[in-house]
C-alpha cells in the first residue's frame, strides 16, 4: 500500500429510515452549495433549510418512498431517491436525486447507489430509467459513463430562474444495471 495513499473506507448502500433524514438533508445541502454556483441563483443556494429539508425526507421515507443512503465510516456520504412514473414520461422510473460528497467521489459511491436504486426500480416493474442532470452540470459524464444516453432537453424552474435541463435514459434499465456492476 502507498503511505501516500489514504485508507479506502468501506462505503455500504441501504435504504434510509427516517432517522437518517438529517444526516441526508446535511448531504443535500453541501451538495448542492458545492456543485451549483454559478448554475442556479445564489439565493437559493444560501437560502436552502436543512430543517426543512430533513423534514421532506423524513416524511418521504415514512411514506415509502425508495430513498438510499451510502455510509462510509458510520456517516452518511450520499444519498438516491427513486420513484416509478407514469406512462408518458421519458422511462418507467425516475432517479430523482443523486447526491455524493465531494471527499466521496471517484470511489464508486455514485456507481453504487445508481446501481441499487436501479434494482430497486427493476423490482418494481420498471423496465426503462431516466434522470434529469442540469445541462451545464459537469458530472453529466458520469450518467453516460454508466450507459445512459441524453434523450431530452428542457428547462425547469429553479429560485425564479429558467434552468436547461437534459434527460438521461437507461432503455432497457439493465443497461445501467449492467454498467454499474462493472
């Protein structure tokens, strides 16, 4: 092992209960404050509440809703929802968030929830994945790394402001499946 080289911390993927709900709204915040200056208005940067955060994924996961959560050294580090959409929309079921700390990246946290939350969607009869990645997200490589092919572009309403969006699709799921085992 190099002596220059950190430790690699064992990372584990499970769904969320509602206690972990701060720890995630804590992951959202950060997140979102590190990756998006510059891509959404600075107010609503400065202006995200973890308490209300917290409370929208408590009361998501006490609802059944598919949240995933990776832990690395007892903490949580990244976070995926999910959910199955109705017909019309660009794949049978969404990947609605997917959040990893910047110290986590690079280390196949990202690849893990994806490949869970993918499943999990497959488990509930989805045959087809889709996400939407900010056009000007530089992470959008990360997406087509793991098979997905930009499929749509729109925009969507962020602090007041029209953000372009593309729509990343997984046709069939087992497309991303297959590539997040690798």
């Amino acid at each position: 092992m190099d002596p220059d080289e950190p430790d690699m911390v064992p990372v584990t993927v499970d769904r969320a209960d509602p206690a972990d709900a701060a720890d995630i709204a804590r992951v959202h915040v950060e997140v979102w404050r590190t990756a998006y200056p510059g891509m959404l208005p600075d107010h609503t940067l400065t202006g995200l509440s973890g308490p209300r955060i917290a409370w929208h994924y408590e009361q998501a996961i006490r609802h059944g809703a598919l949240v995933l959560v990776a832990r690395g050294g007892g903490t949580v580090v990244g976070f995926a929802t999910g959910s199955r959409r109705p017909p019309g929309a660009p794949g049978d079921g969404e990947i609605e968030t997917l959040y990893v700390l910047d110290d986590w990246r690079e280390q196949g946290v990202g690849r893990s929830l994806m490949q869970k939350a993918a499943r999990a969607l497959r488990a509930r009869s989805c045959r087809s994945l889709f996400l939407w990645v900010l056009a000007a997200n530089p992470s959008r490589w990360f997406y087509e790394r793991l098979g997905g092919r930009p499929a749509l572009r729109s925009t969507t309403r962020v602090g007041g402001a029209s953000v372009p969006q593309v729509a990343i699709v997984w046709n069939p799921i087992e497309r991303l499946i297959s590539q997040a085992s690798d």
